[in-house]
C-alpha cells in the first residue's frame, strides 16, 4: 500500500499520518490511528481501518506490535463481545474484553510483553450464543500444538524462531514402536525407541535419554527433528531415544514408586539388552514437561547410579515432598538443567525455590528463564539446552562430555 493512498484517505487531522512503511518511523503510533479514526468523518472510518489493517500485515503481522506492545486485533460486521485468554491471563478471558472502534468493524486491545516473549493464545466471542467460542486468530497464521489442540502464537520482535525444530534435509534416525509389558505394575504401554543416523551400519554403542510422555514428545515437542538437527549439526554425540508413555498420568508422574521401580528396574534393562547403549548413569539421562519434569527430577535423587542427567521442563514440583527432599539431599554426581517461564507463575516460583537449593547448595544444574508460558512452544524448543549441557561437543565435533 502507497503513502499515497493511505494520506488520501486520511482528511481530518494531521496527528495521524501513515505515510511510512514501518511503524518505527517518527510520527505513528497506533492511538495516533485510533485517534484519526475517531476523528475522521463516518464514511471515511472503515477506509482508515482497512488501510491500517493491510498495512500492519504486510509490516509486523498481526498481533500487531509496536514497540513492546502487542496489539490484538479482530474484525468482525456484528457487535459481538471480544476477549482473549492466553498464558499472559492464566487462560482466563474475564476483563480481557477488546475494545471497539465505533464506525468500524474493528476490535482491539493492547498488552505490553517483553521484546523475546513468545506466548500461545485464543480469542473468545461471546455473540449471544450459549457458549463462548474459543477460536484461533483468524488473522494470524502463526498457531502452535499442544495437548488440547492448536493455539494461536504470538512472538515478539526480539523472539527467534528454534530452527531445529523443523524437518530438514539431513540424515533421519529411526523410531520403532513396542509395547511393552511389565512385572512391576502389569501394565502395557507404548514405547518408541529413536536410533541415529547409521545406528545400522556399525557397532558402536551410545548415550541414552529417556522421555516422559514419549508420544507427546515426538508430535507436539518434535524431539525427532531436533535430535537429527542437533546430531547432523555435531552439536551433540548421536544417542538412543526412548520415548515412554504413561498408562495413567496423573497417578504415574505424581511420584509413583511403583511406576519408578518399573523404569528402573525392568524398562531401562530391557533397552540396555535390546540397543547398544552405554550403561553407565553418565551416559544416560531422563527428562520430561510439567508432571513429567517433576518426575525426572524424582528419579535422578532416588536413582542417580541409573540417570546421572535430568531434564526438568516447568516442573510442577509443588506435588509431593520432593522440594523438602532436594533440600535435605547430599549434592548427587549428576547434572541438572531444569528451566520455567515467567508466564506459567506457579510453577516459575516453586521452581525458582528449587534453583535456589541448587545454587546454595554447589549442585552441577542450569538454570534458565523464559518469557514463555506453560506450552509445547517452549518445550521443543528449548530441548537442545537440556542435551547440549549433558553431552556438550567441542566446535571441532569432538566429544567433551564430563
């Protein structure tokens, strides 16, 4: 769109002018747009918004930012009541309801996020039906999986991209799928094991990690992708993968000792007799999201001579005593990274409690924050921080774990 076109039609005021091509430009803002429009003639209101709405397209998307600012954007011919739940508002849409710009199709309302938030939301629409319609934005194409289906994503200007999430061109390992029953629990579950490229071709063995919620793991945190990507890359040695999921979640992963004597006793075994792993606990590591990240920290404390590395992704750690354990523990041989974000607070909190222990306590751990919400958005992608602090390669592709 022309500054031309847009300064034709804009005839009221001069506060607001769009003759740019990027809203970093001196002289626009986005209440200088809303002010323009208020102002404008009625027949002139909905060109003034239609001109704004290619715009901002075509310059940051929509949500459309400015600044720090990220403006919720939503069109629509009736007069429905428009509000949006997102990690920024716990998931809940009460006084979240946008504003309408009278004249005009147009609903918005701004929120003020750091500039490397990246943050998973919908817009509720209440238009008189008995239900609340949860939808993505239909106005931004950017949507991200999780467990209860797709939400819309919103990613700051300073927010980059993971690229090893994405399928490229490169060597794939394999993953093969079992069911595999127990003594422990006398359960079958479903358990797929991912081998790396050339696994095949030779005799060598390999490192080892575990996943908690194996399925979830491989469709919404794409561990497949970043495991090639992190392996073609020689940032990481090749490993097995074992993806484990649970046969009852909120009972296994709610410090179950029979579902972790299980793990250790009977799964971790049938792998090392199945795959050519190393059997040592240094070159194995277990990790796991929310329940599942509480979970693994449980298993490194209880079983360090199994899993010397632990992988706790916003570990909900207010369960159980494993807070009071960790504080009493004698400082284990093993590493931990363990991360949250500032947008799931619960769990950020308790979590920074646990860091605390760890940092006064001289444990081997990293720690990390995210300006992220509770979503499989963040876990995939911060899935090579966990393997990279375990088995860390030199920039010449040599081996220099421990």
């Amino acid at each position: 769109m022309s500054p031309e076109h847009l300064q034709k039609q804009h005839s009221v005021t001069d506060d607001f002018s769009v003759a740019t091509v990027s809203a970093q430009q001196k002289g626009f803002t986005f209440n200088n747009f809303i002010t323009s429009v208020y102002q404008a003639p009625a027949d002139q209101k909905q060109a003034l918004v239609d001109s704004f709405m290619q715009w901002a397209d075509t310059t940051t998307g929509i949500p459309y930012i400015e600044d720090n600012t990220a403006y919720f954007l939503y069109i629509n011919g009736s007069n429905p009541t428009v509000s949006v739940a997102g990690d920024f508002t716990g998931w809940d849409p009460s006084g979240q309801i946008f504003n309408y710009l009278s004249g005009t199709n147009l609903f918005y309302r701004g929120y003020q996020f750091e500039a490397d938030a990246r943050l998973d939301y919908k817009l509720v629409i209440d238009d008189q039906d008995p239900n609340d319609k949860w939808i993505l934005d239909p106005l931004n194409p950017n949507t991200c999986s999780g467990g209860f289906g797709p939400n819309s994503e919103l990613a700051m200007s300073d927010y980059v991209q993971a690229p090893e999430i994405q399928n490229f061109e490169i060597p794939h390992g394999a993953v093969t799928y079992y069911d595999f029953s127990d003594t422990t629990q006398e359960r079958t579950r479903s358990v797929r094991v991912y081998t790396p490229p050339g696994y095949v071709e030779n005799d060598f063995q390999y490192r080892s990690i575990y996943f908690h919620d194996g399925n979830e793991y491989l469709t919404l945190g794409f561990a497949q992708n970043v495991l090639d990507y992190l392996i073609e890359n020689q940032s990481i040695p090749p490993v097995i993968a074992v993806f484990v999921d649970p046969t009852n979640r909120n009972e296994e992963y709610s410090c179950d000792t029979d579902f972790m004597d299980m793990f250790v006793n009977e799964l971790v075994p049938w792998i090392d007799s199945e795959y050519r792993t190393m059997i040592d606990a240094n070159s194995r590591a277990v990790a796991g999201v929310s329940l599942g990240g509480l979970t693994s920290l449980l298993f490194t404390l209880h079983h360090p001579e199994t899993f010397a590395n632990c992988g706790a992704y916003s570990p909900a750690i207010w369960i159980g005593d494993l807070m009071q354990e960790y504080q009493s523990s004698e400082v284990l041989p093993v590493k931990i990274y363990m991360d949250a974000g500032t947008y799931e607070t619960s769990i950020f909190n308790s979590a920074s409690t646990l860091q605390e222990t760890f940092l006064n306590n001289s444990w081997n751990y990293k720690w990390k924050i995210w300006h992220e919400g509770h979503s499989w958005g963040a876990w995939r992608a911060h899935l090579d921080e966990s393997l990279t602090y375990f088995w860390p390669m030199t920039s010449t592709g040599i081996d220099d774990s421990y």
